[in-house]
C-alpha cells in the first residue's frame, strides 16, 4: 500500500535537508576542498492519478531556502507526489543533485530518480474540509 502523509493545510509548507551534506562535498585531485556556492532548489508537485504521479501542477526553480510555502491552494482531500533538487555552481558551473524520491517499504532506499515522474515519490494527502449544510 502506498502511504500518503496528511498535512494540515491546503497551503502547505515544504521543508528539506539543506544542501550540501557533509557527504556530498568532495575533493579535488590536490586534496582541496570543491566549493559549492549559489545552492538553491527547484520544487515540482503533481495531483495523483491511481496512486501514480499524474500531471504537473506546481513547479519552481531556484529557491533560496530548504524549504516552500506553495503559492496556491491546492484541492481538499486530494492525493499528490512531490520533489526536490539542488541547484549550484561549482567553478562557476551550473549543476543540479538527483531527485529527491521517498524510502519503499522496508526501509530500504531506491536509486534517487533521473527522470521524474517516478512513483517513489514523497508523497502527502490534503485535509478534507467539510462544507457546512446548506453551502455548495
């Protein structure tokens, strides 16, 4: 069964590790430390059709901080995927990281996606707002 996270918001914040980890920077040939500058991060969330990503609906690059408050209401009681991705310049190179996906079952960590939509994912469901009687 796939498990999608409730929030409490139909507007709500996104929120990441920030980049780089210590895991992530590296050495160059004469042992010196590569310089990442300029991080920022690019955010895509789509609607879920049949448990699967379906079609993009929210999409932003280069944001500053390790994390987002979408701009735009989203459905109520509504199922959606979601990613993140590092962008930054190395020697004055734009790169970005790999996709973010969520663990599988287990516990155990599937390879971060190349190409996305993929169903692994992070994934969360909106609140079900009830309308009072009489209001449409």
């Amino acid at each position: 069964e796939i498990v999608f996270t409730e929030v409490d918001s139909l507007q709500p914040t996104f929120k990441w590790a920030s980049f780089p980890k210590s895991r992530d920077i590296e050495r160059d040939e004469q042992g010196f430390l590569i310089k990442i500058r300029d991080v920022t991060y690019d955010l895509k969330i789509w609607k879920s059709e049949n448990e699967f990503p379906g079609y993009l609906i929210y999409s932003r690059q280069s944001l500053p901080e390790p994390f987002h408050k979408i701009e735009q209401l989203l459905e109520p009681c509504a199922k959606y995927f979601w990613t993140v991705r590092a962008r930054f310049k190395i020697d004055g190179e734009t790169r970005v990281t790999e996709w973010g996906i969520s663990a599988i079952p287990g516990g155990l960590m599937v390879r971060k996606s190349h190409e996305i939509p993929n169903p692994n994912l992070y994934r969360f469901k909106t609140p079900c707002i009830k309308t009072p009687i009489g209001e449409k």
